[in-house]
C-alpha cells in the first residue's frame, strides 16, 4: 500500500451500543463520522483493516469539479467549500491546495465535449475556463505538445490520500467518536425488520443507525441480507516520484498520462484513464448493467482473470454465517498487483511531455479497487425494505475529492436534518431489483 499512510490509535474498548455505526474507515466513513460527531451523536467506527488501507489512501488525491456528472456538481460545490474549512476546523493537516486544475488535448473532439460541460456548469456557477492552444501552452510550462486547446478550472485543487481519511478520524476521536480497526463486521443484526445492531468479530454493538461505507466489499456485505447492490469494481495503478522540480504546479491531465504534485516536492503519476478488471461472480451477476459502462470505456481496460476471483475477496459469492469467520477477516486489505508497464509507460509519457521531467525516480507504485456503480454515480441512501441502513458508497473513481461533501450528506440522512444537496440523484432505489432482509442465510 502507498507508504507514509498517517497512523491512528484505536479504541480501547468496545461499546456495547452507540447511536451509530459507520462500516468502512474510508475517505466517506471518516467525513461522515466527523460530521456526526460535530452533531452530537454518539459515533463507532468500524473498519476491518486501516484507515484508508484501500481506496481512499491510493487514488490521485484530485479534488476537482472539472468534468463531473452533473448530478455530482452540488455535492462536489459543499465538498470544496469543506475542504478549503477542514484544515482549520480539524487542526489536521489534510493536505489540501487550491491550486486549480488543468486539462491540455491536441484533440478538437475533447475541446468540443469541454464547452458543452462548460455551458452546463456554469448554470451553477463554476468557473472553467476553455483554453486555445497559446494559453493551454502558457499553462504547461515546458511542454512539448502543440495543444490545440485545453480547459483551466481555477477553483479545483488536490489533497493528500495519505493525510486525509486519516486526518478526519483523528480530529473525530478527539470529539469522542471511537475508532476499532482489524476488527470486521459480519452482519446486521436485524429486529422486526429494521437494523437493531452489528455482529462485529468482537462482539455486538446495538445500534438503529448503520451507514454502510465499505467501498469495493459493500454489494458483498449486501448480498448478505439478501439486498441487491449492482457494483462493480476496477483497478487502477498508480505511482509516487521522488522530490523533483516543480514544473506542474497543480492536477494536469492529457491523454497520456495525469499528475499531480505532492507536499513532499514528488508527483503523483498514473496512466489517464487506464484500469484492469480482474472479474468474479459478482461480475457475472452485474455484466448486463455494466456492459454500457464497459462498452464505452473497454478501449483503456485491462482483462485480467484469476481463479482467486471467483472464491476470495469482494468479487465472490462467498456465504459465512454470523459466528464464523467471514470474508473481510480473511483478506483485511485489499492490495492488488500493480498492472505490468504502467510504471514504465507513465514515466515515458511525462519525460516525454516534459524533458525538464526525464528520469525522474520512482519511490514507490501501487494499485487500488475502485467501487463503480452502472451510472458511474454513487449510492448515498437509505435502503427503504431495511430501515436503519444508509448506503454511502460506488463512489467511481470521484469519492476523495467529493468525500466531504458525501460525508455531510450521509449524516445529513442518518439524523433527519435537511440535506445540504437533493439526495434523490444517489438513491439506491434507482437500481434496487428487490431485497430480502429477512434472509439472514443468503450469501
């Protein structure tokens, strides 16, 4: 996993209740679990590795606007506004810069796809400005190409993966939230229909709320009550440089490669676009809701099929009952293979983009699981057959930069309060087939 991950203390004991239990010590869990606790509520933590082990510690730290769906864009407005407040507020230092964000193309087809985002956004008032080939090249300093264009968004930025999650749960164990890591929770327990508690491998902690926020396991922590996620997952390969000179100053994006800087004086550096599937049966159950998806994209991905797949880890149909060892306790973390060539191939692109960045150094690669939803929009919702379950989660690749905001709007639905964006965007019963929370023996 990518090193430097910032360290927090556990808990010591466990509760035997709380007012609620966040599943999953992600960038969303720990977001939502700061935004309860400055509610007031009596908050539990449960994540069956480390804070931000997965996801949340490995993606490109982008907190961007740019290019979002537009059901995203109010939700991605609240979360710049939190990130620029959280430093402060927290007293942690969560790694954010606003140093906007730059998308530079030698293809007229991305210029027009550009404006007509452009025209939409700006009916919320975001500020992205399209750029002609000079003023793209003005914006890349030391660049080889000759741009046909680009697009600057002044009031993107970028945080650190590493200091983030971590950061938030801090500042929330200060407030009194508790934190239990290698500790995974089995189960739901479930009462005349509605949640009651969660079965933890340590033990039970009663509980009418349960915000699900478990990234790439949460359609299979589901399926275990018989409630139907469509999500797949996606791997995406990354890599950390060396301190180098700081000829990109903030998140740069081409067709070749993107980047960004890092409080270190290193980049950030990943193949655009680039991802490897390695499917399961839970791939198999979802294929016909995600072949859309998959069409379009199929040109920047990767097959990969491992016999591992089917019976281990969040793309099995495993089954474990309640008192027994389930599937998150046998794999804490998921650390998948970084794909061959993208370390090579990502250096090559931006040496040969910017000569002034040849034979930079790596400190380190790694690769990551990406939670996606078949609409490439999360889930941020209760789930009305089960009441007291809220899903957060099938994020797509947009849940660091949005996390803040996705944090307060699942808080927002855990205690009642008026949202701070229309929530109906990211209901689950867009894709709900039926649920069966009384099958405590499914898979």
């Amino acid at each position: 996993m990518p090193a430097h991950l910032r360290f927090v203390q556990d808990s010591v004991h466990l509760p035997d209740s709380a007012d609620v239990v966040i599943i999953g010590g992600g960038i969303v869990g720990a977001a939502c679990c700061w935004e309860l606790t400055r509610k007031g509520y009596r908050v539990v933590v449960v994540e069956k590795g480390c804070v931000a082990a997965e996801q949340s510690g490995r993606n490109w730290g982008w907190c961007r606007q740019q290019n979002r769906d537009e059901r995203e864009l109010p939700l991605i407005i609240h979360a710049l506004q939190r990130w620029r407040e959280l430093n402060e507020e927290t007293g942690e230092e969560l790694g954010f810069r606003a140093s906007g964000l730059v998308y530079a193309t030698r293809n007229e087809q991305d210029i027009r796809r550009w404006e007509s985002w452009n025209e939409m956004a700006s009916q919320y008032g975001i500020r992205s400005q399209i750029l002609n080939g000079t003023q793209a090249k003005l914006l890349t300093p030391g660049s080889t190409s000759d741009w046909r264009g680009g697009v600057h968004s002044p009031d993107d930025g970028h945080a650190d993966p590493s200091l983030a999650a971590p950061g938030l749960m801090r500042a929330a164990i200060r407030r009194g939230a508790l934190l239990f890591q290698r500790c995974a929770v089995r189960g739901l327990d479930i009462s005349s229909g509605k949640v009651s508690g969660v079965i933890t491998e340590r033990g039970l902690i009663k509980t009418q709320q349960v915000v699900c926020a478990a990234g790439a396991w949460s359609s299979l922590f589901c399926r275990r009550h018989g409630i139907d996620l469509p999500a797949g997952n996606v791997i995406g390969s990354a890599l950390r440089t060396h301190p180098a000179d700081a000829i990109i100053r903030g998140p740069f994006y081409t067709d070749a490669f993107s980047c960004k800087p890092r409080l270190d004086g290193g980049y950030t550096l990943a193949l655009s676009g680039a991802g490897r599937l390695e499917p399961g049966l839970q791939s198999l159950l979802y294929a016909r809701q995600f072949y859309p998806l998959y069409k379009a994209r199929r040109m920047n991905l990767s097959l990969k099929l491992r016999a591992a797949s089917f019976y281990q880890g969040p793309e099995s149909l495993a089954r474990w009952s309640m008192d027994a060892v389930s599937p998150f306790e046998k794999m804490r973390v998921l650390d998948p293979a970084v794909s061959a060539g993208v370390v090579d191939a990502a250096l090559a692109a931006i040496g040969n983009e910017f000569p002034a960045l040849k034979g930079l150094r790596v400190s380190q690669s790694w690769a990551g699981v990406i939670d996606c939803m078949p609409d490439d929009v999360p889930v941020i919702s209760p789930v009305p057959q089960l009441p007291g379950l809220i899903l957060s989660t099938g994020y797509s690749g947009h849940g660091f930069g949005i996390g803040p905001g996705a944090g307060r709007l699942t808080a927002d639905l855990v205690t009642g309060d008026p949202p701070i964006v229309d929530p109906a965007p990211f209901s689950y019963s867009r894709f709900a087939r039926g649920t069966r929370p009384d099958a405590p023996g499914m898979m």
